[in-house]
C-alpha cells in the first residue's frame, strides 16, 4: 500500500498547524508538526541555559534529548524525555529557541528520522519549513502557505492572548520578522518555496476558507496520483 504524504511549508503565524491539523482531520491523515519537534529540543536547550548562539553546545545536548511525537485522543503532544511539553513549547521564547537550534545541522539530522518515519507509515499532512524541499522531497503534494507579516502576527498576536500570554503586537511581529529572517537565511535547510510547490496565500481569508483551500489542492493533487 502506497501512503500519501503531503507537504506544507510556510513561515511563522502562517497558520500552519492549525489549518494543516484540521486539513488532516478531515482526509483522515495523521497529522505532524515538525516544528514541535525543534521547539521540545529548544526547550531542554533553554532549561539547561545552554548559549543557543553557540552551535557546538547546542549539538553536545542532543545525546541527552529524547523527543516522540504521539496521538492523545486524537491530539498530537510532543513528549521530551518522557514528559509532555505540548504547552510549555508554543511559549513565545521558545519561537526564537526553536528557530536557533534548527539551524544546526547535527540537530536537523537527529529529527530528520522521525519526520521520515512517521511519513513511511501512514498518509500524513506534515508542515514544518523544509518539509517539501529537504524531510520529504518526493511528496505527493507540496503545499507553501503564507500570508502577510501583519496579518501573521495579528493572528499569533490572538492567539497568544486567548491563553494568557502577555505581550504586545509589536513584540509578536518583531519576533515574527526577526524569525523570518532567520530562517530563510540559515545556512541548514532555509526557509523556501518548493519548486513544484502550489503556493496559498491565505491574508484574505478566514480559517474556514484556508482549510478548505488546503484540502481543495489535496484533493485535486490525489486524483491524479
């Protein structure tokens, strides 16, 4: 049985994983987070008072940093050595800690098998910054989604208030620029639009709708698999 893999990239507050969790739910896909996954490293780096500036320290963690991906009721949480961080890893700081380690090459390599794996083995909507161009080049369906800074931080602006998280709108949009930057010009797998990718700009459009753009390219891409 040939699994379907889909591919989504896009920049930060793009609503990747909201959309692409949803998108999943209703094609009856597991769902992936890849950038979970560097933000739980983030959060041990961070814990440890590791200097994210200094790749080798960085690097010299990861023989002590176990990440799993699993489904709770449906839900996925992100497990660092055994304990849930599913919460403590969608922290603002841990935006710019994620965005430091996944520029090491040694720590792109550790969660490169598990992003693999977890595609090999079932139909998966997987979003993350180099899914389409580096973890799954042979996907069946490549998908850049984006949208305008402002609208992006407006969005994550939102969402981290519904939780409780003080902050302020330029805070989110300085750290949103400054994590674009980052990552379209790290050295290890930047930030970029696949070639064969289909591009979903999503700044005029409701979740409801960007859902359904999503699924839309799904379902035209899989008629033709």
């Amino acid at each position: 049985m040939k699994f379907i893999s889909v591919a989504i990239d896009g920049p930060v507050g793009a609503g990747k994983s909201t959309a692409a969790r949803e998108c999943a739910r209703r094609l009856g896909f597991v769902y992936c987070d890849t950038g979970a996954l560097y933000r739980a490293v983030g959060v041990f780096c961070v814990r440890e008072g590791v200097d994210l500036s200094e790749p080798k320290q960085v690097a010299g963690c990861l023989d002590r940093i176990k990440v799993e991906i699993s489904l709770v009721d449906g839900i996925q949480h992100v497990f660092l050595n055994g304990e849930d961080v599913s919460e403590e890893i969608r922290l603002p700081q841990m935006s710019m800690a994620a965005s430091a380690v996944s520029a090491v090459p040694e720590v792109r390599k550790a969660l490169l098998g598990i992003q693999r794996d977890i595609a090999e083995k079932n139909n998966v909507v997987m979003d993350g910054r180099d899914i389409g161009t580096v973890v799954l080049p042979n996907a069946d369906v490549k998908i850049f989604l984006t949208a305008k800074p402002e609208i992006r931080a407006k969005r994550r602006y939102d969402e981290l208030a519904k939780k409780g998280v003080e902050t302020t709108f330029d805070e989110v949009l300085n750290d949103l620029n400054e994590r674009d930057y980052n990552d379209s010009h790290r050295a290890e797998a930047p930030l970029k639009m696949a070639e064969d990718a289909a591009l979903a700009d999503t700044s005029e459009l409701d979740f409801e709708q960007s859902v359904e753009l999503i699924c839309g390219i799904v379902r035209e891409r899989r008629d033709v698999l």
